[in-house]
C-alpha cells in the first residue's frame, strides 16, 4: 500500500503552512464569534457536532453496557429509557442531521461551485448560533433530569402521559430545526447564485449536488417537524390539542406529521454522506465518478421521493391498508437510487488506479454497509415482512447501518479527505487506516447480532429482555467497545496532526475540485482571483495539463 | 437549470409594476372578499358522488375564492409574473410539497373504511 | 476452555445450545412469512456479494501498482439502465409479495374466533368472549383461527408475537384487529414492541397453544363465572342503556337486535356496517354517528366505562340476536322509565324526530 | 509527483471592484446580491407554507371528524371582525406594494408614508384580533384556560347568534369538540398574529432607516424581501378567514 500512493506533499524541510489563511487572518474568542467566513463557522461546527458525538456516544455505550445483561442490572428501567432517549435525539438532531452538510458542506461547498463565501454569511452565522442554543436546551434538559419519549415523541405518552423534560426538549429540537433550515436555504441559494463562471451545473461536484438534494429536504421537510413540536408543547400545556384521543385527537395523525419530516431526514442525514463518497472514490481512483448525471440525478430522485413514503414507518399502526400499499409502493422506488448510486461508485474504480488512503477505506466501509442498511430497508419497506420486523432490533441494525455505517463512515472519509485543506497539515496514515479497520470490524460486530435479534423478535428499547437473547447482546456490546476504540483514535490523531502533522501543500490527493487548487488553509476569501471553470468535474487530465502548465512556467 | 449566475439583459432590470396595476389588483381582491362572505350565506348544495362521498359546494366556492385572491397576491404583489423561472418554480414546488403532505394524509384517512362498507 | 474462565465456558455453551436465527414458527403465516423473508435475505445477499466482489475484484485488478494509469470512462446506458431495472423488478417483487402477506394477516377471516386484548401501561388483559380473563397471558387453540381485537386504555402498545409472526399496535381510542391460527403447541413470547413509558419492557408475557382439547379443558377450568356478554348485559342494565334502547314503539333510540354487521344508515346520508368498532365509537362518541330518525340525545359514556366495560358491551351487544334479552334485562331491574307522553307509532322505528341514537 | 508550489507567491491579492456601499464582499455584483437575497426569501417562504401545512392538516381532519361542532363553533366567530380584518390586511398588502414601488423609484417621501400606512393598517389587524380575543375569553371559548362549552350545549343563552343561526344544541360528546376548534383557531390565527408581530417590528425598524434614506438609493432588495414576507403572511389569513370564519353560515 505504501508503495502506491498519490500523495504527493511538498518538500517538508523548506514547507509552510501559509502565513496567511483563515485560521490566522485575526485572533481573538470575538473574531471567531462575530466571524462571517463559512470556513471558521464550518470549523466551530465541528468542534460542537464532535462534543455532542462523543456525549450521545456516551450514552451508547451505558445503552450497550447495560444490555449485557437481561435484567437491569446497570440502571433503573426509568434511566434507560432516559438515555436512550437522549441518545437519539442527541445524535439525530445534534449530530447526523448538521454532521456533513454544516461542517464538510459548510467548510467546502462555496470552494467546490468557486465563491468566496455562502450566499448569506449571517444566516450561516446564526444558523451555528441556533445550534448550539439547542445544545444547551438538550444540555440543560439532562442535567434537569432528562426525558423518556424515545427520539419519536409519540403522542399521547408525550402530550399526556409523561412528565419528564418534553417540552424543553421539543423546543431544542425546534430551535435545532431552524438552524439545520437556514443552512438548507444558505447551499440552495449559493448553488445556485453564487457559482463561478462556467460552472455550470454538470460541472458540479456530486457533493454538491448531494447536498443541494439534502437541502431541499431540510427547508421544505423541517418546518412540519417544528410545528408538529410546537402542538406537542400547546397540547401539554393547554391540555387540549389534535394529537390526545383523550381531547378528541388523533395519534396518527401526530405520526403522519412528524414522519413527513423524520423519514426525509434520514435522506438529509445520508444523502451529503453519498456526496463525500463520491469525491472519495473518484480521487483515489484517479476516475471521473461512473455515470455522473445518473448519480447525481439520483440524489434528486432520493430528495424527491422521501417526501412520498413517510407512512412506512406507520404499517402497523393501524394506518388504512390501501394506504400502506401505496406508501410500500413508492418506498420500493426510493431504494433504487441507491442502488444506483451503489453501483456506480463500484464500476467507478474499474480501470482506475486505486490506491487505499483511509478516505478510501472508511469509503469502502460505507459501500458494503450502506448496502446491507440498503437492502434491509427493503425488508421494511415490504408491509408482510415489516410486522414482523417492526419495532425489533431488526429496525435498530438497519438504520444504525445507514446512519453509523453509512453516514458516520462517510463523515470520517470526509474529515480525513479535507482535513489538509482545512488545517494544513496531513493526519498520521497508518494509525488512521488502522483506525478505520477498527471502526469497520468493531461496527459490525455490534451491529450485525441485532438484524438476528430482531429476526427473533427481540423488540427494540427493552431495559430488560429475555435471557435467551444475552448472547448476541454480549457480542453486540463487545463490538460496541471496539467500536468506541476506533471512534475515540481519530480524535487523538487528528489533535496530533495539529502540530505535528506534516505539511500538505495545496493537493495532496491530487484532487480536481476548486477546492483543492487554493493554499491549504485556504484563504478567508477563498481564492485570490474567482477561477474560470473550463472543465468537468473530476477531470484528472486537466489537472495533469494544469500542473505542467505550473511547472513549466515556474521553470 | 438553465439560469447561470452570470449577468444576463433580461433581468438587469427588473420590472417595476405600474400603481395602477396594484390598484386593480387591491380592488379585485376586495371584490372577491366581499364575494366569499356573500357567497357563504347561500346554500350551495352538495353533489352526491358516491354514496358516502359527498362533495359540498359551500366549502370547495370558499376554497376556489381564496385560491384566486391567493394567485392574484403571488402573481402581482410578489411579482412573480414577471419573476424568473427559478423564482416560479420555488413557488410551484412550495404548493407542491403542500399538497402532498395534505394530500397524501389524506389517503390514509379517506380509505380507513374501504373494505368494511 | 472451562479451565480458563468457567462463566464464559457457561456462557458459551448457554449460546451454542440457544442459538437460533429465526424464531419457531408457530402459525400457520409463520411458514409463508419466512419464505418472504428468505427471498430477501437471498437477494440480498446475492447483491451484498456482488458489490463486495466488484470492489475487491476492482481494487486488486486495478490498485495503482498493477494499473498506474487510469482510463478514463464516461459511464455506460446499457449498465445504468440494467442496474436501475433489475433491481427495481426484484422490489416490485417483494412489494406484491409484502402486500398480499400484509392483507392476509390484517383482513380476520369471518369464521375467526374473537378474543379482546386491552393494553395499558404496563400489561396485557385478555379477555375471552367466556368470560376467561388473563394477563400478561393469551391462551389459544391450535387450528383455529383466531381474531384479536386490540385496543388501548392510554398510550401505544404494540402487540407482538414473533412465533406468529404478527404484530398490531394497540391504539388509544380505537380497535385494531389481527388474526392467526396457530399450528404447534407450545409456549411462546408475546411483547409490547411500541415503547409505552417507563415499564415498556416488562410488558411482556406468554402465549400458550394448546390441542383443542387441552384449550376447552383450560377454558372450563378458568371460567370466573359470566361470560363477557354476561358483564355486558349487567352493564346495560346498571347504565340504563335500555331506557332508550327496548323495543317499545316509543323507543328513543334504536332496537339494538342484530345491529351487529348490519348495515346502518346514518344522519348524514352515509351508511356504515356496525362492527365493533362502530359499536364502541357509538358508546362514547355517540353524536358521530347518529341512526337515521333518531335525534342526538344519548349522552357519552366517555370516562364512565372502562375499555373492559365497552367491550363487555359490545360483546352483549353482537350476541344480542332477538330482543327478548333486553326486555328481560328490563324487567328484572326497576329501571324502567314511564313512557314519557310518547305517542305509541305502529312500526318501532318508524322515522320520528326525536329519537336517540345508539346501535 | 510533482510539487505543488505552494503558491509561494500567493500574496493575499484583495480583489475590490468598484461597487456600491452595500453591496457585501463575497457577492460579484449587485444583481448575484440580489437576485440571492431574493431567492434566499422565497425559500424562506417555502419553510414557512410547510410551517403551516402541518397546522391545516390537523385542522382538515379535525372539520372532517367534527363538522357539526366546527359550525357552531364558526358561528360564534364575529364576521363583521373577520371580514374587516381581511380588507385591512388586504389593504396593508397594497399599501406595501406601493411602498416597494416607491422604493424602486426612489421616491423617500412615498416610501416612508405607505410603510407607515402599511404599519398603521397591521397595527389595526392586531386591534380588531385582539377586540376578537377578548370576546372569546369572555365567553369562555379559550381552550384550555377558560373554557365552557355551555354555549353550544344551550345556544340561546348567546341570542345574538341564536337569533342569526337558530342554532340547535349540540349532543354534548360533540359540545366537548368546539373546544377543538378553538383550540386550531387559537393556534392558526395565533401563529399568523406572532408573523404579524413580527412583521410590525421589523416594519418599524424599517420607517426608521427609511427616514435615514437607505432605500430609495437604488437598493431595494430589503424592502422587496420584506414585502414578499407581509404578501404572504396576508396569503395566510386568506385562507384562514374562509376556513375559520366561513363555515355554513347559511
């Protein structure tokens, strides 16, 4: 592996990272606080979405740890459903949902179309602000005593039969959504305003058109959410409201609402992580991205048919028949995008010149596991078999298949992939690829003994279960640990490389996008003079006429 | 996708509408105001699709009004008449997405009793 | 190995004779469900095998030591199109399939033998139309089919059998039904898979498949004395449902003989089949559905009767086939109200403008 | 491998054009600022319909399970209120039209009167929704808070709508869902008075700068943005009016 690389740095004796980037452009707490440059909001991003990891995190782990035994062993039932509870909303409202779009999205997107910054610098700006407001809502709701509706906040036990922390968290959860709707609004608007001349749309990164279709997702899904929360709190505190049979409501209809926007949220969650795929695979594959139109088409696709299929998260719910039928239909649609997408990323390595920097490997992780998520939607998205499936540990794997495995694979491949553009300097290689071997083994052994869990009717946030099921459990929490390991190394490395990394000059990968064609750290304008695009996007032999275009007039 | 960021002539400047316009506009929708509430004192009747699917009149002319005052606002007031395609499009694709969470609630709720009448 | 850590010795060996990867199949849906289920996890796994050789096979053919320079490829129709195409039949397939289990296991066959289940925070009651009540328990027949009306007293709860591979959600507020008919005797798990609150996961209990025999000696066995119409009866006695509800021509609500399954027509035009669902909605949002020529006078019963009280009710009230029980009902209380200056009609439910309605 | 150059000579080359003083740094002319900040309101505005499509479905279904508690409990609404409300919010929208004219052409004076006749007349839509307000909580039709449902379990102790609509009592399962339907008015015309509210601030904010002369210097687009905003909260209430106030009134 060592001997083909395309990493190619600059002479480390004589190297600098540039004096003048946006890391260094002014100092102070303020000038970060008060700062307009997507790239240090990107930056703040990643520092809080990585706080908030490691808390729901956390709370896995006690989820894990006391699972290991069928009795409750560890906690009071009470406190479990607690911290699963915060877990979830932790990890999908803190962190898949903003993880790749508000920092990799936030930090490259305007590089990637060629503009010096998002369309609207302050809405960035108060979109992080938001943030972070609802992390001290879900912060303060812990320390205040925590709250068990599970992440779904099913009525009625939310609006009548709890009296745990809901409202607090419904109202972070609110202000988290606008935040997420403002950095929606702020890629749609740039992407299609602030382009460089001649990019045109086909000359786009698929990251970028990944996150345009997850934009769409954000602005026009999250506001149902924010209301449907808004008459969870009216209903708790008025004690009247359209949810409680008990008032004359309806229940469904609270699922119909919040699945409107908590199913297209899953797209919002994996659909900027295909986007990172596809730059990953085509950089160290040297390869445009196989069928670019029909992968970026399919995003489209993706954000199009999420808003279709919400009720297939309601088959048993006593939802009409014919009605699921219909929802079932159009779920079968929706997963063949992926499918596509899958296939494409596979056929883009064949006659490339691959080589296996942990981007790739974190990239091949995704592509095996976002198959097996991929295909086990499926399962659920049958009505016969998603009776049975429903609500067990089947439904656990699946999705933590397509978000951890998925999505949190994705993002890693990203950090690691722009982490040269963002500080400078490259992360250490083979502890990282090490890191990323762990992460793929240890994610399976977790994840894997639930699809049988389920099969067996294992249902899904049980404090306490049957002890025939302990087994599995016990290998699930074993993986868990492994998985914690390879979780926790990128954080001690990547703080290493800080300092200590070496310089990476402006392309180490020898990558096409825009980009990977300023200084590393870029400058807080991005480019010295707005570039006139000319080419497609993953088009290496431009590169290569481009770099002895360079040398040749530095010679 | 067609539109690029590039200046273009055509909306360099972008049209300005005339008072006049927004004063024909302002006394249109006063008139249908002044329509509805009227048109809501009469019995319009229902049509009797199906038995058990009944279509009332009153609601569906209250409906149609607003929808007209509605595109007369979008239209002039919000210049889309003489917006860009991507500005209509935004607005198609708002009322779309509108629809469907309407809509397809809807098909939950209007065949729950299909199979036990 | 034993020598080493004995717990994990234990440990290991519990698993080794434990282990299964599918739960027994006990119902007659059992065997079709897993035959589904096998479809998928073949296809998918035949798909998960094709990505995976198709990014090894790649990444060892064309790793930059033996292919140092890529070539350079647009992309392919005839490919795009056979991997949007096959992929999409094998869904369709597996949505048809889905679909006719999906309706099998939600459309109760007429012949189905009905048990109530109320679910509440946290545990199952069952209830048997003899009379025969359980918790946290359901025992059944095998070879039968059997229907369950499900409903709750407060939150979600979801009804699960992973033997039978059936679940239905019990709804605040509304009945919701599943059938099964299972095939091997034995005991097998009943959860509450919809989280219901702090002790979601003690809601759990056994189900309990029995010869027929076996289950109508349990039945004689367990019997508490009245049957649910019984309790239903002595209900509708003490609520006075039979004030309004007899067969006098003066009646103010309707003759409630043989409403069950019938067909009613309602104030409004609509006509609807009494199920029990009906019945139950007609109890304690009486208003809704008001027969045509009665006037809307019943009161709710609305937090008056418990889920068990209306579905003792209804349970009286299906097996109600003649009125000569409500007439008795009257007779053996003093509940009987004078007949209130009502003209007597010939025709008990001749259209009048004031009358009630319940079924 | 070649080494990249890493952009030795790349001395921060700070790019200023000749632009007008409001146009922000990162946008290559005004028309991308505008045409951006314009677009950036429309989607806004998108977040904004979904924002209340969640609020008419529930209200959808809840008239369709509760028709005849949703009509008494119509008729208790004012429609002489309702229907002046409308008008003024209609008129607010014109006036604001012609505020964003003005703008366009540079007229101070015009622009700075029809903002404040546009303030006045929203101003006046809160007045005549609070007047609305207390009359509810007078009769105990707050949801919640204070609350009776006597008026529709016997309709002639209220005579002035009893003698307009002769309205029946209601069964008194059905008398228990008017609390349902004020609670979606309560909720629907609450959320359209908060966007009001909010619309009156950032209006205020505006006359103010407006005086100072910020926007008839060319740059309209906040003034265009905003209008977009009141045009569509004014949308709003033209649904909510025939679906609150309008229920078989025959």
């Amino acid at each position: 592996m060592s001997a083909a690389t395309i990493v190619s740095l600059p002479d480390q004796s004589t190297a600098r990272i540039p004096k003048m980037n946006f890391l260094t452009k002014e100092n102070g707490l303020l000038s970060w606080l008060l700062t307009g440059d997507h790239k240090r909001i990107a930056t703040l991003y990643l520092i809080s979405i990585s706080f908030f990891f490691f808390v729901g995190g956390s709370l896995a782990g006690l989820i894990r740890l006391e699972l290991l035994t069928p009795q409750t062993s560890l906690m009071a039932a009470d406190t479990y459903n607690k911290v699963f509870t915060m877990h979830g909303v932790i990890m999908v409202f803190l962190f898949l949902v903003p993880s790749v779009p508000a920092t990799i999205g936030n930090f490259v997107i305007p590089m990637m179309v060629g503009a010096r910054d998002l369309a609207l610098p302050k809405i960035n700006l108060l979109s992080w602000y938001l943030y972070i407001i609802a992390g001290f809502m879900v912060i303060y709701t812990m320390a205040a005593g925590g709250v068990d509706t599970g992440w779904t906040f099913t009525s009625p036990l939310s609006t009548h039969y709890l009296n745990t922390h809901v409202i607090s968290t419904g109202l972070a959860i609110f202000v988290a959504g606008f935040s997420s709707i403002f950095t929606g609004l702020n890629f749609i608007v740039t992407i299609h305003k602030m382009r460089a001349p001649g990019m045109t749309w086909f000359r786009l990164p698929l990251f970028v058109w990944s996150n345009y279709a997850a934009s769409i997702l954000m602005v026009l899904g999250t506001p149902v959410l924010a209301i449907t929360l808004v008459l969870v709190v009216l209903e708790r505190t008025v004690h009247i409201g359209v949810f409680d049979p008990a008032y004359g409501g309806d229940p469904i209809l609270f699922q119909h609402l919040f699945w409107f926007y908590s199913h297209p949220a899953v797209y919002i969650m994996i659909l900027p992580g295909m986007g990172v795929i596809s730059e990953v695979v085509s950089t160290f594959s040297r390869k445009r991205v196989f069928g670019y139109t029909a992968v970026a088409f399919s995003s489209v696709a993706i954000a199009v048919f999420g808003f279709f299929v919400w009720a297939h998260h309601m088959f048993i719910m006593g939802i009409s028949n014919y009605a699921a039928l219909v929802f079932s239909l159009l779920t079968m649609l929706v997963a063949v995008p992926s499918a596509i997408k899958i296939f494409n990323w596979a056929f883009t390595l064949y006659k490339g010149s691959i080589t296996f920097e942990t981007p790739m490997l974190y990239a091949f992780g995704f592509m095996g596991l976002f198959t097996i998520g991929g295909m086990t939607g499926v399962f659920l998205g049958a009505t016969g078999t998603d009776i049975h499936l429903t609500e067990t540990y089947f439904i656990v794997a699946h999705f933590h298949f397509v978000m951890v495995g998925g999505m949190l694979m994705a993002f890693l491949s990203g950090i690691h992939f722009w982490w040269p553009k963002w500080t400078g300097r490259m992360y250490p290689e083979k502890i990282s690829q090490l890191a990323a071997i762990v992460t793929f083994i240890g994610f399976n052994f977790t994840f894997f003994p639930q699809f049988i869990l389920g099969t067996l009717g294992m249902p899904r946030r049980y404090a306490a279960y049957p002890p025939e099921f302990q087994a599995l459990n016990v290998f699930s929490t074993a993986g868990a640990t492994i998985l914690g390991v390879g979780y926790l190394l990128p954080i001690l490395y990547l703080t290493w490389s800080l300092r200590y990394g070496a310089v990476a000059g402006n392309n180490p990968w020898q990558a096409t996008g825009l980009e990977w064609q300023t200084q590393s750290p870029p400058l807080t304008e991005n480019f010295p003079e707005i570039p006139i695009v000319d080419h497609e996007a993953y088009d290496y032999e431009w590169l290569e006429r481009q770099q002895e275009k360079e040398v040749a007039s530095v010679g | 996708m067609s539109e690029q960021n590039q200046p273009k002539e055509h909306d360099q400047e972008h049209h300005i509408v005339s008072p006049v316009t927004y004063g024909a506009i302002l006394l249109a929708l006063l008139i249908f105001t002044g329509l509805t509430v009227w048109a809501s004192y009469i019995d319009l009747g229902a049509w009797q699709i199906a038995p058990g699917l009944t279509l009332f009149w009153n609601p569906v002319v209250a409906l149609a009004i607003a929808c007209t005052k509605m595109t007369l606002v979008v239209l002039f007031f919000m210049h889309v008449k003489y917006s860009r395609k991507l500005t209509k499009l935004t607005v198609a694709s708002g009322f779309f997405v509108f629809i469907v969470l309407i809509g397809m609630t809807m098909t939950d709720y209007f065949t729950r009793a299909w199979g036990r009448w | 190995m034993d020598h080493i850590s004995p717990v994990l010795w234990q440990f290991l060996q519990k698993w080794l004779t434990h282990f299964a990867l599918f739960p027994p199949e006990a119902s007659k849906i059992a065997p079709q469900m897993d035959a589904l289920y096998f479809f998928m996890v073949l296809v998918s796994l035949v798909g998960l095998t094709l990505v995976v050789l198709l990014i090894v096979g790649f990444s060892i053919l064309y790793s930059k030591t033996r292919h140092p320079h890529a070539v350079q490829i647009e992309g392919s129709t005839i490919l795009e199109a056979t991997w949007t195409i096959i992929p999409l039949g094998l869904f369709l397939i597996m949505f048809v399939w889905g679909a006719l289990l999906y309706f099998r296991i939600y459309t109760p066959p007429a012949n189905a033998m009905n048990i109530y289940v109320v679910g509440k925070q946290w545990m199952w009651k069952v209830e048997h139309p003899g009379g025969q009540h359980e918790i946290n328990a359901l025992h059944v027949p095998t070879g039968r089919p059997v229907q369950l009306t499900i409903i709750s007293q407060d939150v979600f709860h979801s009804f699960s059998i992973p033997a039978f591979r059936v679940k239905r959600e019990a709804i605040p507020g509304r009945y919701t039904t599943v059938w099964f008919e299972a095939t091997t005797p034995g005991t097998y798990h009943l959860f509450c898979t919809q989280y219901c609150g702090t002790n979601h996961s003690q809601m759990i209990g056994d189900v309990v498949v029995m010869n027929p025999d076996d289950f109508r000696k349990w039945l004689d066995s367990s019997t508490s004395g009245d049957s649910l119409a019984q309790d239903g009866e002595r209900l509708f006695a003490s609520l006075s449902c039979n004030a309004c509800h007899n067969t006098r021509p003066d009646a103010r609500g309707p003759s409630l003989a043989n409403v069950y399954n019938s067909r009613l027509t309602l104030s409004t035009g609509e006509t609807i089949t009494a199920d029990e669902a009906y019945l139950r909605q007609a109890i304690l949002n009486p208003s809704q559905h008001i027969t045509q020529g009665y006037a809307p006078i019943m009161p709710t019963y609305q937090g008056q009767v418990s889920e068990e009280g209306v579905i003792a009710l209804v349970e009286y009230i299906k097996n109600l086939d003649s009125d000569y029980r409500v007439q008795q009902t009257l007779n053996t209380t003093d509940l009987v109200p004078e007949s209130a200056g009502g003209k007597p009609v010939a025709g008990a439910k001749a259209p009048a403008a004031e009358k009630e309605v319940k079924p | 491998m070649s080494d990249s150059t890493s952009t030795a000579n790349g001395a921060v080359v700070e790019v200023h054009h000749e632009h007008p003083p409001y146009q922000r740094h990162h946008f290559e002319s005004v028309d991308q600022q505008f045409d951006a900040t314009n677009f950036a309101m429309w989607l806004f505005l998108l977040t904004e319909i979904m924002f209340f499509g969640g609020l008419f479905t529930s209200y959808l279904i809840m008239r369709n399970w509760y028709y005849p508690a949703f009509v008494e409990a119509s008729h208790q609404l004012n429609i002489g209120w309702g229907t002046a409300n409308t008008a003024v919010l209609i008129v607010s929208s014109f006036t604001m039209a012609m505020g964003v004219w003005s703008a366009e052409m540079r007229k101070k004076g015009m622009l700075i009167l029809f903002l404040s006749l546009t303030w006045l007349l929203g101003m006046a839509f809160l007045g005549i929704k609070s007047i609305e307000y207390t009359e509810k909580w007078e009769k105990f039709h707050v949801p919640g808070l204070h609350w009776s449902d006597s008026s529709f379990l016997n309709p002639a102790s209220d005579p002035e709508v009893y003698s307009e609509y002769h309205d029946k009592p209601l069964a008194p399962d059905m008398a228990a869902k008017t609390e349902m339907y004020f609670f979606l008015y309560f909720a629907m015309t609450g959320m359209h008075a908060l966007h009001m509210i909010i619309g009156i601030s950032i209006l205020t904010f505006m006359i103010i700068r407006a005086r100072q002369g910020a926007y008839t210097t060319g740059h309209v687009t906040y003034v265009e943005n905003f209008g977009l905003y009141w045009h569509f909260v004014d949308i709003v209430w033209i649904f909510l009016f025939p679906l609150l106030y309008l229920i078989s009134r025959y």
